[in-house]
C-alpha cells in the first residue's frame, strides 16, 4: 500500500459523502438564489463567497466539484477575479431541492 495509511471503512465514506453534500448544498442554495434574483447575469465568485460564507479558497474547491458534476460553470480571470453559474442540470436540481423552501 502507498504512504498515507489505511482506506476509510465504508461507514466513515457514508458520513464523508453526506458532509460533502451539505458543505456543497451550502454553495448551490444560495447561487440557485441569486440566480432567482437575477436571471440571465453570472454570479461573481465575491458574492456567492459573502452569501456561502465561505472562504475563497474553500469556496474554489467546492466549486471545482460542482464544475466536474456538471452542475456548475465557472470561469475565472487571471486577476483572481470569476464568475459562477448554474447549468441546466444545476438549475434543475436545486430547484427540485429549494423550491417548496422558497413558497
């Protein structure tokens, strides 16, 4: 086995992937909102940072797996700067999960 230890054991995975889900519902809730409030226009990375309460950092990585689930586009300048939006399926899907929150 390579350096780093041991697998996790199948349990600690479950409680692993139901974290990730909620530190990634903590991202799509609020950019499925702003994309409410204003249709068409791309989120900027510093908005959904201050209404995510993430940190940047955080917040990049969190998208990055958004971005690969296809459930997020995300482009970034070389100023550091970006902008986020929800595809098709993103939109989708955050609105089967936050809708009946927003009635």
């Amino acid at each position: 086995m390579e350096q780093g230890g041991e697998l996790p054991e199948a349990d600690d995975n479950a409680v692993g992937d139901d974290e990730m889900l909620a530190e990634l519902t903590g991202v799509l809730e609020p950019l499925w909102r702003i994309g409410i409030e204003r249709p068409g226009n791309p989120c900027s990375l510093a908005r959904l940072g201050k209404r995510s309460q993430r940190a940047m950092s955080v917040l990049r990585r969190q998208l990055t797996l958004l971005q690969m689930s296809g459930l997020a586009v995300v482009s970034l300048r070389d100023d550091g700067t970006g902008d986020v939006a929800l595809t098709a399926a993103g939109t989708e899907l955050c609105a089967s999960l936050f809708a009946a929150d927003s009635e």
